[in-house]
C-alpha cells in the first residue's frame, strides 16, 4: 500500500488522507493564460497523458483535464466554472494525495496553483480521511445511525456498506481494500470518510464501527447478561444479528459487553489534529516539505523534436481555450 504521511495509531490503524479537492481563484487573464500555457507542454516534456474536453452545463466546469501517469495514478483539473455568468477564475483540483503526491508532474502543477492562489483565494473543500484495519471484511461492521443506509454484497468479504450522502462532510463507506486494490497478505479492510476540514472535531457525527476480536465470550464475564442477551451478543460478534435493530436499552448494554470481543474503530481528537496538519503542509507546497520521495516523471529517452506550430504555440500570447 502506498500511503502519502499516514499516521500509526496506538490501537494499530492507519490513516491517511486519500482524496482531496481544492478550490482556486486566479484573479486576472494573464495568470490564467500563464496556467494555460503550463498544462499545454507538460506532457511533452514528461511522461504523463492529458486529456482535455468541454462541459457547458451549469454547476461544471468548463474545461476539464485528467492527467495520468504510468503507474495508473491520475488526478483531475477543472477551469472556468459554468454558471449564469460563467467564472473563469474558479479553479477545482481533485487528487488521491495517497496516488499523486510523489510525482514530479503534480509537484510542478500544484505549487504553481498554490504560490500564485495563495491561502486567502484557497479553500479545502474536502477530503477523504481513510482508517485503514488489519483484519478481514467479514470481521469488520458498520452500524447503521440516523443517515440513509446503502449495502452492496457479493459475498461475505466482498461487502460494501455506505452511509450518508455523496456530498461535502457526508458520506462514510467500509469496503474489503485487499479485494478493491488486488492487495495479498495481510486482509485489509478501510473504513473511508469524506469530511470538512472546516467542521470541528467535536461537531463531527463519527460513524460506529468495529472489529472483532474474538468472538468466544467467557461465561464468567457474562454474570449479568439473560440466556436471551447472552445469545443476541453471540449472534452480532458471528455477524447474523443486526445490532442497530435491538431495542435501545438491550442495545446499549450489549455494546457496553461488546468492549471485550471487539477493537471500536475511533479517530482521537490528537490523531485528527495530525490529519490536519498534513492538509495544511499540502496547501503551503512549496514553503512547506511535502515529506516524500519524488518520482521523475521523465520523458522518453528520444523524444521526437517539436513541430513547429507547437513551439510557436508556446510563445503565443493568445488564449488557446478561446480558440
């Protein structure tokens, strides 16, 4: 697994920021054109692919350019939203920092984005905060709460669940992460939340999951729980029991016996802090030290000499999105 800074909890998860999306505004023509001009020759002078194409529709942006890399890895760039009156200042980046971080292309592009923005016309609009759990799918839950709830299973392992919507703070998602990313030994399974940077620790509604750790209860530590609890907490560490359908009084009390079978999957308000401090380095690239080894995006060994129209393109003042 490649992981950009992740963060080792005490209780053995990992977490990392695996999905981000940026806000940018370029207040004058001349700063844009300048972009413009940057992503015309990035790919031919280093190995990355661009693929450029239009949306006119209102709420997307106008020109649109995925760039990827050898190893899969890929990021997207949208200029010039459509609205009423279409903004061409607004800029959106969204990138797996996890997948991207490294490579020399990104580097170049986003510390142009950040020198030129700035903080003050730069807003984190989201990120995914991935917690990552040695242990296999089948042994990992998530409870359902007051949000929509969606499950998609194939098998036992192989089993999706989601809750909230798709939207900014919102959505949360457990999934099999050795199935998803063709991963061996150890089971990986990843817990994923899209949250606001902008929202506090404390007014965060944190989903309920855990892991099992055993599933054999000792009948000593079970004195106060009925025939009927003791076999209702059997039947949630084996999975064929939903806990968030017992009555609140039996559920809370089972949860509280729960604590010695399974691992709850928690973030603590220092852990976030740190997560929070990564986002922070990555919007101050290149004040700030990114912390990774950079892969050279090099071109081929030979590459085929320019034509003429493309070196003349670059010295061109025009617009080439007005053309």
């Amino acid at each position: 697994m490649e992981y950009y800074r992740p963060i080792s909890t005490d209780d053995g998860l990992t977490l990392s920021i695996d999905g981000l999306v940026i806000d940018y505004h370029i207040g004058n023509a001349a700063e844009r054109d300048e972009l413009v001009r940057l992503l015309s020759t990035l790919d031919l002078r280093y190995a990355v692919n661009i693929r450029h194409w239009q949306s006119l529709r209102i709420g997307t942006f106008r020109e649109n350019f995925s760039l990827s890399f050898l190893d899969s890895s890929s990021f997207w760039l949208g200029l010039g939203l459509n609205e009423v009156k279409q903004n061409f200042g607004r800029i959106r980046l969204d990138v797996n920092p996890n997948h991207c971080v490294r490579h020399q292309v990104f580097q170049i592009l986003f510390g142009w984005l950040n020198t030129v923005c700035g903080s003050f016309r730069t807003t984190i609009r989201r990120f995914d905060l991935a917690i990552d759990i040695e242990a296999c799918r089948a042994d990992v839950e998530l409870l359902k709460d007051h949000r929509a709830y969606t499950e998609i299973r194939k098998s036992q392992t192989d089993r999706t669940q989601y809750l909230g919507a798709r939207s900014a703070g919102g959505r949360i998602k457990l999934y099999n992460k050795t199935i998803e990313s063709k991963l061996k030994d150890p089971p990986l399974t990843r817990l994923e939340l899209t949250l606001d940077p902008s929202v506090p620790y404390s007014k965060i509604t944190w989903p309920k999951a855990y892991a099992i750790k055993t599933r054999q209860a000792q009948l000593d530590e079970l004195a106060h729980l009925t025939d009927t609890e003791r076999a209702l907490l059997d039947g949630i560490l084996a999975g064929n029991i939903d806990l968030t359908r017992l009555g609140r009084k039996t559920r809370l009390k089972l949860e509280q016996y729960m604590g010695n079978y399974v691992q709850w999957i928690t973030v603590s308000p220092s852990n976030y802090r740190q997560i929070l401090n990564r986002l922070h380095a990555l919007t101050d690239y290149p004040n700030s030290d990114l912390g990774v080894d950079t892969v050279l995006d090099k071109p081929p060994k030979f590459p085929p000499p320019l034509p003429a129209w493309v070196k003349e393109a670059e010295q061109s003042p025009v617009d080439p999105l007005a053309v």
